[in-house]
C-alpha cells in the first residue's frame, strides 16, 4: 500500500540524513521526498511517499516519531487531505505535433515555462493521475526528459476521513 | 567571565555529576587534556586504547545506572569508540562520548585525523551532535546527558571541533527546551486495565524480564507482580538479575540457551507478559513457531519495540517501573483474583519440567569443566559480585551457572555481541565501585580483544578479577564447526594462546593458573584474596559445549542437549 507521510521536523543540518538513514537502514524504500520550510523558519516539513504492508507503515511512523529532531508524524492516509505535484516536461515534438502538444498542455491547464527551436519545456501542477495522464499522453510525441518535484500533501480543515 | 570550550565542558560535565571520564588524548583534544590536568572534578581514566575507553564508560553505566562518559580525540580515536557505542546503543545503555573534531574551517577537507563521525555514528547513536558555536556547548552537552538517560536510554556522541573548544565564552546552564524530545512514561490506564484482566484469567501464565526491567529499576515492582499473581519469570540474556535467579519463581534465561523449563513454558504458555524487552531472534528462535498458544501483553518505552517482530495483543508503551506500579494497583484493587487454586496445576507442571532437566554438564574428575569454575565463582562469591563477560560459550556459561539476585551485577554485551567487552567493563565497573568483588568471565580468545586494559587496571590500581575459560578456541564458533559444519574447525583453533601467568606478570598483574578440577577452588579463593588486578587461567576441556542449544531459526523447544558420552556416534538429539 502506498502512504503519503507528512511530517514536521527541526529545521537543522543532518536532519534529511537521520530520515533517509532510517529508511535505507532497515531496507524500506522512499518513493518520492521534498523538504521546505513551513511559516516557522525553525520547522521544515518532509512529504515522504512510500509503499509497505501496515506492519512497515507502523513501524516507519513509529520510527520517525522516534528520532530526535522529529516533532510531528501524519500519514495522510487517515485524513482527508490534498496532495499535489508538479513536473517539468521537455518534449521535443515533430512539427506536426507542435499544435497537438500545445493542446494537451492547454486541456491539463500546464504552461510552456520555456521554449528552443526544438523543444518545449512544459509545468504540470496536479495530482499524480493528472500528471501521469499528461505524461502518458506527450510520451508518443517525444518526451526528452522530466523532472518531477515528489508530492507534497495538505490535511483539508474541518473534513473528517469517511 | 567568559571561559574557554573545554573548560566549559569541565564544568558541565561536573554539573551532570560526572566524577569519571575515560580516554585518550590526541591532537585536537590536547586542550581539553590540559583543562583536566589540574582540575580536582572529573578525573580521567587514560585507558590503553579507546575501545577499552568506551566499554570501560559502558561498564560504568551498566553499574551505577549513570551515564558514562568518554573523551577522545578525532579520526582514529573516533572510529575506535564505533563498536562500544553500538555495544551501547544495542543494550540501551547510557553513554555520553566526547569526540575531538579538526578545526571547523577544516572539516570535509580529508584534514589530518580527521573522519566524519556524527555521519558513522548516527545509526548507532540515540542522537548525536556536531558543535558549531562555544556558545550552544554548555547547552548540548545538558541536552545529551538528558537524552542518553531519559526514555530508552542510549549513547549520544558529542564532536567537538578544536577551534569551539578553544573559543570562549560566558557560561551558561539553560533549562531544557525539547519540543521534538518527549518520551512516555506513564502507560495508557485502560491498556492496563485490559493487561490486568488478561492476566486474571490467564491459567498458563510467564512473565518474559528484559534488560527494560533493569534500566527503569523496576525489580521491586517485578517481583510484586510475580509473588501477587503466582506467574513464573524467564529472564532474557539482559533482564539476568531484574527478577532473583535463586526465586523459585525464576525459570532463568530464555531462548537460543536458555533452560528447558523456561523455553517449554514460553511455549506452552497461554499468556506471555513480556516487560522491558524486544524479542530478540535469540529469545524467540522461530518467529512463526513462538509462544503459539500465548496472548502477548508487552509493555515497553519504546513503541518501536512493540509489534516489531511479534504480534501483541495488549500493546503498553510506558516506563516499565511506572506501568508495574499501576499494574500490581489494579490487580490488588480491581481484580482481586486469588490464584493460589488456579496456579497449582501450571506450577506443578513446571517443577516438572525442571526435575526433568535441569541445568547440568557431565563431572570430570581429570579435566576442568568450564561451568564447574562459573559454579565454583557463584559458591565463594554467594551471589555477592559483579560479573561482566567476554561474548561465546564464557558468556552462556556465566549466564547458566551463576545466579543473579540483584540488578546491575550481571554485565554483558547481549545485543551486539562484542567479544572484548567484559574486560573493559569491569575496569569500569570496578572504577565505580572500589570495594566489591568483580569478575570478568572471559575465554581465551575474548580477553585478547582488550587485553591491553590490564595495564589501566593495574596503574589506576583496580583490582578486577579475570576468569579465563581457556579451551585454547573460539569455543563458540568450535561449537558450531563441531554441530554443524561436520567438525571443519576453520580457523577457530587458536594455536598459540599466550602464557597469560607470565602476560599477567609482565603487567606487574599477578597470574594463577588451574589445570586440574582440584585446583580451581583454591585458585579462586587466593585471586579473591589478592587486592590486584589477577588473571586465573583455567585450562578446560576444549570439547566442551554449551547446552541446552537451540539451532537458528528452529523453534524454541526444538533443544539439542548433551548425550551421555557413552554413545560417541550420535552426540546429539532434538527434544521437542
């Protein structure tokens, strides 16, 4: 089962290795992981994306509530929340395709962010459906290469999980 | 006033009442050495090698309950602390280890001595630090005391580059502020309450002590909880000594080489309480095959702890003094069971199974038996030592043969399994308490890990007492070569095993020898006797194995045992 795991940590050095360490050390795997400050400079906030039976789910929620520098664990799994991403897409189409990738990107509501004789470089900001949707779609047209930001993920206020 | 970085930490240190910090000097730590030199708080110990400096702090802690300290300067003598501190991180066991650093300014440039050691340590720390600014020093060093002996206690390592301990500053003694830092201590009430009924209508009940039930000091509330509701107590190679070996409530030690009545009644159990312990592979051998028919409550600090590896059914995540404590209360109060009727039948089936087989070796007349000396150690001490251990057959012999009624006088390396521990440790032991008796249970192998520490002991005047099983092999792995690689002793046969009389001479130690079962009593009574450090060779018969033995990853009552030695051509049968 995939998890979305949210969680607040001191803002110091050495804090993303304590995490990752936990990770490697016991062989579980980290799909997706970004790390910014929160509105308190001295918090930063880790969006962990991982997969894993309930007893390694427990275990690396536990775990991370353990260390030290770690002040909150919420695996958004129990809550309603919403996640985003956002992806960079340099595709490089024929000139026939031109128009079509320029309609995609309208329809998924992206933008061109920048452009060459050859290429176009393309932000998709959406769930990860959408972005493997649009991804899906470009990729017979010629995608060069993407680069994605890993998920990020918000509990919605005041809605509690069905 | 502003004061330098290292007197700085000289006075937190004498703050956190550490009387005793164990060393070796170096490079980048030369200054902080030379604050020590006059200073009438913190005596250092120079050890022979920093290893010995870490289990010596080890020791420490695991008899007074305090956290031991160690001072080191950077690279080497960082790195060589690595296997103490995972000794001590492994056991739960308080350290706080001061390492040197190269100058800030030099730090990942490949310096001389210099190695990234908050990287290395930090999966074999609770925490650790790299100072920045002379101004957070005082501070760090409060906080790493209060992390290593709060929650699960553990080793946190503190490195401190030359140019912070140089600078200077005001000294300062903040409150604690850790907002990320707050283990549980109480246990959930209603958990509890559940536990408690569980236990009221448990017929087959045992109580599984780890080494929890010593670190939170909780033997008192252990022994109330077995006397009230009549349950027998198996001990894990740490928890030896939380609840009184000589109790007749005490099955001994559990798992890979525990006693047959002690793993039979684990598995034939209908209720474990596993308190201050983690399921250890030792302990449980085949995960799927452990305690089958048992409800597991299992009550532990650490949440990691709990369903790790086993399923539990009553989950209590609290210190265990605390969680004991409302636990014996509610039992009293609320439960009011009487079990004097409903015991009888489980009681009398374990008598049984300890009359069936107990703990034994065959008697030699010729040849000293190595758990003959752990028995004849027991005898003249009465219980009344502290007994630190090497890792191997000394260890489980030690283990067997010898009682522990009280917490804190059994000293061993259970997790990691650090051959060269027991020496150092028993310095450090020692250190802590000039008057009592301690005793290092080592093999000849082991004790060459360390031996080097027999200088520290004999300068600082520390009269440790070594028992050295010497079978001239790495008896353990002998053991397993003889069961289960068709007797290919691959290099496990020490050929040239020192004199250790004369070794012990050339220190300016004494040395005793046995070779004969007669000698050994009389060997033990003058090392006893001796108030300096004393090495005692008992040569033992080389062949000899520990048992009962359960094979990794067979169940637990799968126990191979030792035949009668009649029958050379099948030494060895599984009982279920």
């Amino acid at each position: 089962m995939r998890h979305t795991i949210s969680v607040l940590v001191e803002n110091k050095f050495g804090v993303l290795s304590r995490v990752s360490g936990l990770f490697s050390g016991r062989g579980y795997n980290i799909e997706s992981l970004s790390v910014g400050e929160t509105i308190d400079p001295q918090v930063s906030v880790m969006t962990i994306v991982t997969t894993g039976d309930d007893q390694i789910i427990e275990q690396i929620t536990k775990q991370l509530n353990k260390l030290i520098d770690v002040i909150k664990v919420t695996d958004m799994k129990e809550l309603e929340h919403v996640e985003r991403e956002m992806v960079l897409v340099k595709v490089a189409p024929k000139q026939e395709d031109k128009a079509e990738v320029l309609n995609i990107t309208e329809i998924f509501r992206g933008r061109i962010v920048d452009s060459s004789q050859k290429t176009y470089t393309i932000e998709i900001t959406g769930d990860e459906k959408k972005i493997e949707a649009f991804i899906e779609l470009v990729k017979p047209m010629g995608i060069k290469e993407f680069v994605r930001t890993g998920k990020v993920a918000i509990a919605r206020e005041g809605v509690k999980k069905k | 006033m502003k004061i330098s970085g290292a007197e700085i930490i000289i006075e937190s240190l004498k703050r956190e009442g550490a009387k005793h910090v164990f060393g070796y000097p170096g490079g980048v730590v030369l200054n902080i050495f030379d604050s020590l030199y006059d200073n009438k708080d913190v005596q250092l110990i120079l050890t022979r090698h920093e290893q010995g400096a870490i289990h010596a702090a080890d020791g420490y802690a695991r008899a007074t309950g305090k956290a031991g300290v160690a001072l080191v300067t950077s690279g080497p003598g960082a790195t060589n602390t690595v296997t103490g501190i995972a000794t001590a991180s492994m056991d739960s066991i308080p350290l706080v280890v001061l390492s040197g650093q190269v100058p800030t300014m030099l730090i990942g440039n490949d310096a001389f001595q210099e190695a990234d050691i908050v990287g290395i340590t930090r999966p074999c720390t609770k925490y650790n630090y790299l100072v920045k600014d002379v101004n957070d020093l005082s501070r760090i060093i409060k906080e790493a005391f209060h992390i290593a002996t709060t929650g699960r206690p553990g080793p946190v390592l503190i490195d401190l580059p030359k140019d912070v301990t140089v600078a200077k500053a005001e000294f300062t003694w903040p409150e604690l502020d850790m907002r990320s830092y707050k283990p549980t201590y109480e246990g959930n009430k209603w958990m509890i309450t559940q536990a408690a009924h569980t236990i009221a209508k448990a017929k087959k009940p045992v109580i599984i002590a780890g080494g929890g039930v010593i670190l939170s000091g909780a033997s008192k509330e252990l022994r109330e909880l077995a006397e009230h509701a009549e349950i027998p107590v198996t001990m894990t190679l740490m928890g030896l000594g939380g609840f009184p070996g000589t109790h007749a409530l005490s099955l001994g030690m559990l798992g890979m080489h525990g006693t047959y009545y002690a793993n039979k009644a684990v598995q034939e159990s209908d209720l474990l309480i596993a308190i201050g312990m983690r399921f250890d592979d030792r302990v449980t051998g085949k995960v799927e095959a452990f305690a089958p028919h048992a409800k597991i409550v299992h009550i532990d600090i650490d949440p990691t702890s709990i369903r790790k590896n086993i399923r539990v059914d009553v989950p209590i995540v609290g210190d265990v003094k605390r969680v004991l404590t409302v636990l014996n209360k509610v039992l009293k109060e609320e439960v009011k069971e009487q079990w004097d009727e409903v015991r009888k039948a489980w009681l009398k089936q374990i008598e049984d199974w300890k009359a069936e087989r107990p703990l034994t070796y065959t008697w030699s007349d010729e040849v000293i038996k190595p758990q003959f000396v752990v028995e004849k150690i027991y005898e003249l001490t009465r219980g009344d030592a502290i007994i630190t251990t090497e890792v191997g057959q000394n260890q489980m012999w030690a283990a067997q043969f010898y009682k522990y009624d009280k917490p804190r006088t059994w000293l061993s390396s259970g997790g990691l399994g650090t051959m060269g521990y027991g020496f150092p440790a028993a310095i450090g032991a020692q250190l802590a308490f000039p008057n009592k008796l301690v005793i290092d249970i080592a093999g000849d192998g082991s004790i060459q890990m360390n031996i080097q520490e027999l200088a520290t002991a004999v300068i600082n005047k520390l009269p440790v007492k070594v028992a050295i099983l010497n079978n001239r092999y790495l008896g353990m792995v002998r053991q397993w070569q003889e069961l289960f690689y068709n007797e290919r002793y691959s290099y496990s046969h020490l050929d040239v095993v020192p004199d250790f009389v004369e070794l012990a001479r050339a220190y300016s130690a004494v040395g005793l020898r046995a070779t004969k079962p007669s000698e050994v009593e009389p060997v033990l009574k003058e090392a006893f006797k001796i108030h300096k450090p004393v090495f005692m060779d008992f040569v033992v018969n080389w062949k000899e194995k520990v048992y009962p033995m359960v094979p990794a990853g067979a169940p637990i009552d799968h126990m191979l045992f030792e035949e009668p030695e009649k029958k050379p051509e099948k030494k060895l049968k599984a009982v279920k």
